[in-house]
C-alpha cells in the first residue's frame, strides 16, 4: 500500500511540474503560473531552478533517434512541448524542413487538413501551418504577437505554431 501511495504521489507532483515547465516554455509569468496552480510564486520559482536539466533529458533522447511521438509518450509530454525543444534555436526555414511543411510563397494558401501534431481537434481549428505562415510573411523574430481571439481552444494551436516559430510570448490580453 506504500508503494501505491508513494507512485501516485510522484506521478501527481511529476503533472505539477509538466504544467509549471509548459506554462512557463510558453511564457506564461510566474506570478501568472503561481495564481492558476493555486500556489505562492517562491514555490514556483524553485520548482523552475529544479526543473532547468529536464529539456536536456529529453534532447539526450531525441539525439539518440527517438521520435518526438516516443519522446512525448515516455515523458507524459504534449507532441507540441516537445516539437519546441526540437525546433530551438533553429532559423525559420529549417523549422519548416524539420516539419515538412515546405514554404509556401504564393498568395492562396490551401491545407487539406490541419497538422495532428499541433492545437484540439474540433471544427473551428485553424492549421497550425497558416498561423506558421502568416508569422514567416508578417512578423519578424522575436516580434511580440496578440492574440485576438485569446479563446483557449484556438489560442492552443496559435500558441503552438508561434512557439514553434518564434519561441517567445504569445500575449492573450
């Protein structure tokens, strides 16, 4: 019975500290993150200190041909978390290469489906490769984007796509 206790208690601290190191990737505040998980933010902040290696584990994996599907099953990562440690630093043109999407440089973009890899399924869903596009076109690196919409379900894939190809804040005010 000590056993089971001690499992479940590392696997719901392991989901606390998932959600502190994706909300904090995606550059959520910590006084943000501490109010969301109902916690003081020197908690927070301690957490981010303990968690600094966790990104090299999982590139460790990455480099030793482990797909990012793999990766993210082992680790209870999200595909997107890990796509943003594989596309880091990398410039826009490999990010598309390293996703297959190709650059489209036309002026009607048209996608049969929308990357399973990126944002929830439902019918409103916009692809994650428009959103990628329109921040190649429009935006430059390290540009700070707004988010209008700011609705959870479609900021999820906007999130994503803008981690993927900027790598920082996506504000929803």
């Amino acid at each position: 019975m000590d056993c089971y206790i001690a499992d479940l208690k590392a696997a719901t601290q392991l989901d606390i500290d998932l959600k502190i190191f994706r909300m904090n990737r995606l550059g959520i505040p910590q006084d943000r993150i501490a109010e969301r998980l109902g916690a003081n933010q020197a908690s927070i902040h301690n957490h981010l200190l303990k968690m600094a290696t966790l990104p090299n584990l999982i590139n460790n994996e990455l480099e030793r041909g482990f797909t990012v599907s793999q990766v993210a099953e082992k680790h209870g990562w999200t595909k997107p978390m890990v796509w943003s440690l594989v596309l880091e630093n990398k410039e826009d043109i490999p990010r598309f290469r390293e996703l297959g999407w190709g650059l489209r440089t036309w002026d009607q973009w048209e996608w049969n489906n929308c990357d399973k890899r990126f944002g929830d399924d439902w019918p409103g869903r916009m692809p994650a490769q428009l959103i990628a596009h329109i921040l190649y076109y429009f935006s430059k690196q390290n540009d700070l984007i707004l988010d209008p919409m700011a609705a959870e379900r479609f900021s999820a894939g906007v999130v994503s796509a803008y981690r993927l190809m900027n790598g920082m804040r996506l504000s929803a005010k």
